[in-house]
C-alpha cells in the first residue's frame, strides 16, 4: 500500500515533471509513483547520483537514514521530499516549493538544530588539506596560537 492516494493520473500528461529525474526509497510497492513521474514527463532513477533532481523517500526511510537518504544530503545536497510533493504539484499544476514537504524526521531535526544540510560537493576539497593548511584552519579556529 502507498503511504499516499496517488492522484492525478487520470488527467492528460501535463510534462510537469519533464527534465526531472526522481529517485524513490522507502516504498514496498513503486510501480504506481513511477508511472505517474514518468507519465508527466520525469524520469526514475534506481540510484541516486548527481543528475537526480529529487529523493522522494517515506519518513520511515528518512528515519532509518537509508543509503540514499544519505547520499541524497551528503554528497549531493539534493532535497529529501515526501511523496506527496508530487500528487500536489500535479494538483497545482506547478512544482511546489520543496520546503513544504520535508519529511517529518528531517523536519524535526532542523527545528532542533541539527544540521541536516550538507555543503555541496563542491565546497569540500578534492584533496585532503597538507598540514601547513591543517595548522592555519587550526589557527583561524582557534584564535591564537597560545591557546592550543
């Protein structure tokens, strides 16, 4: 059973989700949301990677912090959404704002300040930093060196 009615499908496609490419985690039974991403023009990955423009993912995959929960927020920064988003961004005829359908363990963790968003893949050095680089982000941590 889907944790959410899916609707719209008996509408004509509307390419609302055209050049979108969705990955989905947590669901026993995907075949209905993939027809309805791929019926209004999205795609579906099995996996997430750097051209996935969303993780839908059940709460109960957020709170089990699923690989591709992980790689979703830490190595992509991608945005985790319910499966709802997709249901009324069809109904609204646009895509709605991804801030609205956070799942609720992620949700929870943000209002307690937890940080769940991770720096993009491009802030994090490819290399790992040589001591002397070591040393002055310990500095600049720290103040003066006297206090290390």
């Amino acid at each position: 059973m889907l944790p959410v009615a899916v609707r719209g499908d008996a509408e004509a496609p509307t390419g609302l989700f055209r050049g979108k490419v969705f990955a989905l985690t947590g669901f026993s039974i995907r075949q209905q949301l993939e027809a309805q991403i791929v019926r209004h023009g999205g795609s579906v990955s099995r996996t997430v990677h750097q051209r996935v423009t969303f993780l839908v993912a059940t709460s109960d995959a957020v709170e089990r912090n699923t690989q591709a929960v992980r790689k979703a927020l830490d190595k992509f920064s991608l945005p985790v959404v319910r499966p709802d988003f997709l249901t009324d961004s069809l109904e609204a005829g646009k895509l709605r704002s991804t801030d609205e359908y956070v799942p609720s363990h992620l949700h929870d963790a943000a209002m307690s300040g937890q940080r769940i968003i991770r720096p993009a893949a491009e802030d994090v050095p490819a290399e790992p930093l040589d001591l002397p680089a070591r040393m002055e982000v310990l500095v600049d941590l720290c103040g003066e060196e006297s206090q290390w």
